[in-house]
C-alpha cells in the first residue's frame, strides 16, 4: 500500500516517551510513500528517505526464561503500581491473540502466562532498531526446539527512539529472508542478547542540526538525576521540539467547552511525530562524567529540502520557497504547516 501512518496513543494507552509531560491524546500523520520517500499532508515541508525494518524480530522464550521475564516485571510493576502509563504491561487475557490451531485448555494457559510483546527482551523481540533494513545480519539466541522465529511490525522509515510509542511510519509489508543455525552458537558468541550486523543501506544526509541533552530536567522542574541516559534523551528532544515550533510546526488552537468557555493550546505533536518517523540520529555522548550523561538528537537539515505541491485549482507545479532550519543571527523563520490530525473534540 503506498501509504503508512505515525501515532500518539493516550495517556491510558500507553502514550510515548512524553505520555505524562504532555498529557498525551490521540494524534496521528498519515505519510503517501512513493519510491523510497515519505512526504505528509500532515507535517508539510519535509521529505525523506524510508529505512524499510521490522520492528519485531526474535524467537520463543523457554518456559524458565519466560518464567524469569514475569516474575521480573511484577516485581517492578509492584514497587508502582498505580503508574499511568504502566512501567511494564503484565500477562493478561484481554485481547489476547494466540495464532496456532492448539487445544483450549494451552490457549488458556498461554493467555494468562504469556509475556506481551511490547518490550524487547533477551529473545530480541520489539526492539525498534532503524537499521535492519535489507542486507542486515540478526544472530538470536535459540532457547525451545525449532526456535519459533517470528517478525513484524514493519516501518517504512523511524528515528532512534521511535519516541511517539506508534512512532515509525507503520505500514503493511512483506518479509523475504533467511535463517541457518549455529550449533552451540549461544556459548561460542557469548550471546545474552541478539547481535547485530546493520543495513549497508542507509539514506545520506551530511549535515544535521544536533540537540543535546542532560540528566537535568531542565524543562520540567529541573531535578538533577544521576548519569541517566533515558532523562538525557528526552531533554535533547524536547530542545529539538522546541526548536521546530520556531519554525512552525507548532499549531495554536482553540477549542470551545460546553460551558461555553474557549481553551487555548500551543500543539506539540507535528514536531512530536516528525522526530519520531524521519530518520534522526541519537547517540549517546558522554556516560561516565558525572552527575550527567549527556545524549544527543541530529536532525537531517535536508529533509526540509524544496516541497513540491499540486495547487488542484489550476493544477499548476508550485515549488515552495527551500526550508532552512539552520541557526542564524537574525533568528528563525517561522511559517505555518497546519496541523496533525487530531481527535475529533480538538483536545490534545
């Protein structure tokens, strides 16, 4: 299909890195995929090129690792137990979907024990790795008889961090590849977890605009936390949202109460997604000088090249003025790229 989509999920559904400092609410840009490039009616003014990966790649776990996985997160989910969103999703039957033609009472079994797939584990599974494109090598550890090899999930492009939680490009596909087995592979690598051999295939951009970020929250209430990485990323990110509301890929709006009152919002989710499905680099740049890690978030400047658009009136080609999001003396300028597509009350 030559289309694909990118997503905030709510508060109560998960949400994104920024679940709770945003309050996130539904938000979604649907991106039209032609050849190898992204472009959205959504987040006008960039076009990309897609890193095609699976989100998912791994094998079962056996009955003692899954064992170990559960007992694990429950013991982490007890320490917070009213976290909104969760800090582990834990077995549960609800919706549970189980895709082999087995008995009921194992279907049963495995609704109530089986691990959810949302996080990767030592087995591999939803690591969300940008570069597993075509060409890539995974080597997994092999833990019950015949593996039980599984894939999915697939992107048309991501950024490191895929920070929205539906954050990629998530788009309908298919996989063709390989598998061989390595005898005692597990011992002879020393493979607690999956190793991996990237892409040879990866866009070029040359020139990106970095963020960085610290173990500081600085744009919250400016806490000092010890050497934490994850904390470090996400003032890097909020510095790069901060920076492309700038240049307008922000939307003020307003929505009318049934008490007749009119709240105001300075929308975050066009640089929210756009983070989270154009191919940004994260790196981690300094973990050892404490109290801070330091991370850092690179933008490709030549994602903003010219944008082409049909004006359907008179159906003539117009090419829009280039985008230079570079730092300059005389400041940013800002122009207007509408707006995600939002819920249908407005509330974001």
């Amino acid at each position: 299909m030559p289309w694909g989509y990118t997503g905030i999920f709510e508060l109560n559904n998960g949400g994104g890195l920024f679940a709770v400092e945003f309050n996130s609410k539904a938000a979604k840009a649907i991106w039209d995929l032609e050849g190898v490039y992204a472009t959205s009616r959504h987040i006008p003014g960039v076009r990309f090129a897609g890193i095609t990966h699976p989100g998912i790649i791994g094998t079962a776990p056996s009955t003692e690792l899954l064992a170990k996985w559960n007992e694990r997160e429950t013991g982490l989910v007890a320490k917070t137990p009213d976290s909104v969103p969760p800090v582990a999703y834990l077995p549960d039957p609800q919706g549970v979907y189980i895709g082999q033609d087995i008995s009921e009472e194992l279907r049963d079994k495995i609704a109530l024990e089986g691990a959810r797939t949302v996080p990767g584990r030592e087995h591999g599974g939803n690591c969300d790795i940008k570069n597993l494109s075509k060409g890539s090598r995974v080597y997994l550890p092999v833990f019950v008889p015949g593996a039980n090899f599984s894939v999915g999930d697939l992107h048309f492009s991501q950024g490191d961090g895929e920070m929205a939680f539906c954050g990629a490009i998530e788009m309908a596909g298919i996989v063709t590849l390989r598998t061989s087995i390595i005898k005692g592979g597990i011992e002879k690598f020393g493979l607690l977890n999956p190793i991996f051999l990237p892409s040879p295939v990866d866009p070029q951009y040359a020139q990106q605009v970095v963020f960085e970020g610290i173990s500081v929250d600085i744009h919250g209430d400016g806490k000092q936390y010890s050497m934490d990485a994850t904390v470090a990323y996400k003032q890097a990110a909020l510095n790069a949202i901060t920076y492309l509301r700038k240049i307008g890929y922000s939307k003020i709006v307003s929505h009318l109460t049934f008490d007749g009152m009119i709240l105001t919002f300075l929308a975050r989710e066009q640089a929210y997604l756009l983070l989270s499905a154009a191919p940004i680099e994260s790196h981690v740049g300094a973990i050892v000088d404490s109290p801070n890690a330091c991370v850092t978030i690179g933008i490709p400047t030549a994602i903003f090249d010219q944008v082409r658009c049909i004006l359907a009136v008179v159906w003539m080609l117009t090419v829009l003025p280039h985008q230079d999001i570079l730092p300059k003396p005389e400041g940013l300028t800002k122009r207007s790229f509408g707006q995600c597509a939002m819920r249908s009350d407005l509330i974001i």
